[in-house]
C-alpha cells in the first residue's frame, strides 16, 4: 500500500504565498516522477509542475517565475512554494507520483487533494 499524503492548502490574499507538501509512503522502492496537478471548478485537471528523481523540473506557462517546485528523495517528500498568488490559482492542488514498488512494478499514485483559494 501506497499514500500520498498533501497539506498546506488554504485561505490567501492575491499576492500572497503558500507552501503545499507532499510526503509518500509505503511500500516504495524508489519514485520515479512527482509532481503537482490543480484542478480549478468546471475545469480540467492541468499539470502546474513536474520534478523527475534527478530534480529536472518544468513549468506550466501560467505559474513559471511564480512557483517552484523540490523534492526531497531521502524522506520521499514534494514542495510547492506558490509564491504572488493569483484569484486565477484557486483550484484543488493534487500531488501526483511515478512509484516504484519491490517487484520493480511503477504504479501511478495520487494524493486526496488540497484545496488553495486566492481571495482578490
């Protein structure tokens, strides 16, 4: 069995920042990509940022030079600082990870979701 488990959503002024965790755990061998993903009320879900193992990351058009995003291989951890906030970020953030079990098997793995509303 595998968890991912997010906290730091909240309640924020435009311009403001957030910090959202994600912790893995488990049965894991190793994770592959992690990642974060919103999903902002009647619309779909869309990648915000993505972290290989190596710590290469990438940026959605809408939050580059706002937001960064680090991992922490050794405690299986995933860090977005969401830095100028806009009323636009208000969406339910989920952290997103490319597990790797015992067996050498990769699985996808999803956390419940964070809820981050930025207020105008």
């Amino acid at each position: 069995q595998v968890q991912l488990v997010e906290s730091g959503g909240g309640l924020v002024q435009a311009g403001g920042s957030l910090r959202l965790s994600c912790a893995a755990s488990g049965s894991i061998l190793s994770i592959d990509s992690m990642g974060w993903y919103r999903q902002a009320p009647g619309k779909q879900r869309e990648l915000v940022a993505p972290i290989t193992s190596g710590s290469s990351t990438n940026f959605a058009d809408s939050v580059k030079g706002r937001f960064t995003i680090s991992r922490d291989n050794a405690k299986n951890t995933v860090t977005l600082q969401m830095n100028s906030l806009k009323p636009e970020d208000t969406a339910i953030y989920y952290c997103n990870a490319v597990i790797r079990n015992y067996q050498g098997r990769a699985f996808n793995y999803w956390g419940q979701g964070t809820q981050v509303t930025v207020s105008s």
